[in-house]
C-alpha cells in the first residue's frame, strides 16, 4: 500500500541505511533477517497456517548468526509481536506448532549457544559493555575517596556500580533517540560508518518524523510495533561503551525510524490541506538539496578521506608482493598488516600463530614477530633511522613493505 511505499522509500534515502547496505555490513543482514522473521509471524497470525510461523522462527533464528545486538533485540521484538497480537497468538499456537518451533530453535541455536554466554561472542560484549568498563569505577572511586567525600557508607548509597550503570546505560539511551544524534553530528568515532558534515538521517526529513510520530493513522497495530521496535532497538547498544553513538550497534532504529518518516509523507499527502501540501513541497526541496550534497561529499571527497579506515592499498600491496622474494619484511608498526596480508595471500594462520604474542624482541634490536621463516612482521625498527636498519638486514631478494611519511621520507624518489 502507499504508507509501505513511503516508508521503504524513506529508507532507501537514509544516509544510514545507504552507508551500511552498500558496504555491505552484518546488520544489514542481520536487518534482513529480523525484517523476514517479523513478516512471517504475521503471515501467520492472518493467514493460519503453521508454515509461516516454523519459516518466522527459522529467519529469527538465523539472526542470531550475524551481529550481536540480536541476543538482546530479537527476544524483545518476539515478546512484543506476541502481546501486541495476545488473543490471536494464544488461540493459534497449539501444543504441536510450539513444540515444532521449540525444536527449529534448539536445533539452529545449539551451536552457537556457548559462544553467546561462554565464547567468543561473551568475551567480546565483556570487552565493550558498560560491566566491565575501567573508567566507571575509577569514578566510583574518585567520588567515594576525593577530599569532597564524607563518610564512606553514605558514599557508597549514592556511588555504586549499580547506580554508575544505569546512569551510563541512561544516558547512552537518551543520546542514541537524541536530534544531535540522529540529524547533525552521528557517529563521530569511525569514519567508516557515516561521512563527515552529514546526520544519520536527513535534517529535511526531521518534520516528517514528528508528523509520524504525533500523527495517528488507521494502522493502530502497526504504529504500536514500530514504537516498540524503536524504543527497544537502542538497548542492546546501550549496554555498551560508547553505544549511545555507535551508528552499527543502533542500526536496527533503522526501519522503525523509516516508517514514521513514511508515516509523515502519508499524512501530508492525504490531509489534502495548503499548508500540508506547502510543507510537503518544501521538505521535497530541501531534500533534493541535502541529496546532491550528500552525492557530491560521498562520492568526490570521502573516498580520499576515508581511504586509512577501509584499509585501501592493501590488496594491490600484498597481490604485487614478487613470488621470488628472499624473505619479506611488513612493516607493522602504525597499522596492522596481518589480517590484510593472510587474507590477501591466502595464507593459513594456525591456532598457536593465532594466540602467540604479536610483539616480542626479534634480531637486531627490533620487535614484532616473525611469521614463517620467510615472513617477518616489524612493529618497532628499534631506532629512529629506518633505511639504516635495512641496510644492516638486508640481503639480496628481500622485499620491504614500508609505510612512506610512516617509516620513510614521503619525498622518496623510487626510480632511484
């Protein structure tokens, strides 16, 4: 119908969505996934039949393999499908269709199970979560013991881990549905995830989103879930350092935030009103306006700006690597060079490359780690003077791989 149109056509127009999805990031997929899963479950809640419910858990399921903000957000979304939709849901699900979904479940989940509450999946969220961030409890500890500080018990009422994290997770909730969020600053930390000078969202489309957010329309239901999926989306982010401007962890905001802009343009539209059609032209305009700058900045400056953040250069650089080399010698020591080189040149890193310490004294004074006996990766030369360490180690056929400006004059004259 028309509001899906708008609301599919605010999307595809989000400077957010257009980052991700041409760079083809987990959530987009992750996105996808949660999108079908929803679908199916209303397929099921209208049309009766128990295949769109086991296809609806399925997709849900499968979500769990791509980005970690669905163990938080899919569980939500599912609680508020179901009691959003209570009196159809409970006359629908049968002993026979629960159990059947309960075994889809266990059966794409059990793999990966472990990962989330003892793996790799929980080591990384005690890596980034507000738990475990150093920086709460050295405040904690800053307030209980600074010369303001009065008597400890009462100290510790009001300075505590559970109140310094709700205070964090309060605030990077309130900053991810904030307007300086959303419309003029964005995520500031990657230049990977937006470019410079834009919001994750048009400014023009601002109006839009208030009009879909104040405006009722006949799609009650509907409305009501995508408030829900809103208000739950920035959670998973918010329980993480820094996740109330982290542009990738909040991307599931994404549709519900492409709805209400929808939302506004029907209401616009259909008012049938001057003002209204007077707004509408405008907003129509300015966007148009925002668009050519947007195209311009994505297209002519941000791929010179942004080029040390996507890690440009590396496949030309190690696909041209001579084959005859003697040893070759990577320079580590401003990026690193690893993942890029194994990557490129098909090499297969075992588990004991994988988990030795990277950075450990090797020959002549220097330190880094030596891959193979043909491969050495240099994190510091050991002196100031790089081409004077090259030219102690060199031997015929050894290859250099070295950052200019970095490790050598940037004025280098290579014919020579």
């Amino acid at each position: 119908n028309a509001l899906a149109f708008y609301s599919s056509a605010a999307l595809s127009f989000l400077p957010w969505h257009f980052q991700y999805s041409r760079a083809g990031f987990e959530v987009t997929l992750l996105l996808s996934l949660i999108l079908a899963g929803t679908l199916y479950l209303f397929k099921f809640q209208q049309q009766h039949k128990n295949r769109y419910l086991y296809f609806g858990i399925l997709f849900f399921c499968l979500s769990f393999y791509t980005y970690n903000t669905a163990n938080i957000f899919v569980p939500l979304i599912i609680i508020s499908i179901f009691f959003l939709n209570f009196k159809e849901f409970t006359s629908l699900l049968k002993f026979k269709n629960i159990f059947i979904s309960g075994l889809i479940f266990i059966i794409i989940t059990l793999p990966l199970l472990q990962q989330i509450f003892f793996g790799s999946a929980a080591n990384r969220f005690s890596l980034i979560s507000i738990f475990h961030d150093q920086s709460t409890i050295n405040q904690i500890i800053e307030k209980r013991t600074s010369f303001s500080a009065t008597n400890q018990k009462i100290e510790s009422l009001f300075h505590n881990k559970p109140i310094a994290w709700l205070q964090v997770f309060t605030q990077n909730y309130l900053a991810s549905l904030s307007p300086s969020f959303l419309f003029v600053h964005g995520d500031q930390l990657n230049l990977r995830h937006q470019i410079t000078g834009f919001g994750l969202i048009f400014i023009s489309f601002s109006p839009l989103l208030i009009f879909g957010l104040l405006v009722k329309n006949k799609h009650s239901l509907l409305n009501k879930l995508m408030l829900c999926w809103l208000f739950l989306s920035p959670i998973a982010a918010s329980l993480t350092i820094n996740g109330g401007t982290h542009a990738t962890r909040l991307f599931l905001m994404t549709p519900a935030l492409a709805y209400f802009i929808g939302s506004g343009v029907y209401y616009l539209i259909y008012s049938q009103t001057k003002i209204s059609k007077l707004i509408l032209i405008t907003i129509v305009l300015t966007t148009i306006f925002e668009i050519t700058q947007f195209c311009h900045e994505y297209f002519v400056h941000y791929p010179k700006n942004s080029f040390e953040v996507w890690n440009y250069g590396y496949q030309n650089l190690f696909q041209s690597i001579p084959q005859n080399s003697n040893h070759i010698y990577i320079s580590n020591t401003t990026y690193n060079s690893l993942l890029p080189y194994v990557f490129y040149q098909k090499y297969s890193l075992n588990q004991k490359q994988i988990l030795d310490d990277l950075n450990h004294p090797i020959d002549n004074n220097m330190s880094g780690f030596i891959l193979d006996s043909h491969t050495t990766f240099i994190n510091n030369w050991g002196q100031s003077d790089v081409l004077q360490k090259i030219n102690q180690i060199s031997q015929f056929g050894d290859t250099f791989l070295l950052f200019q400006i970095k490790d050598i004059p940037g004025d280098m004259d290579f014919s020579q």
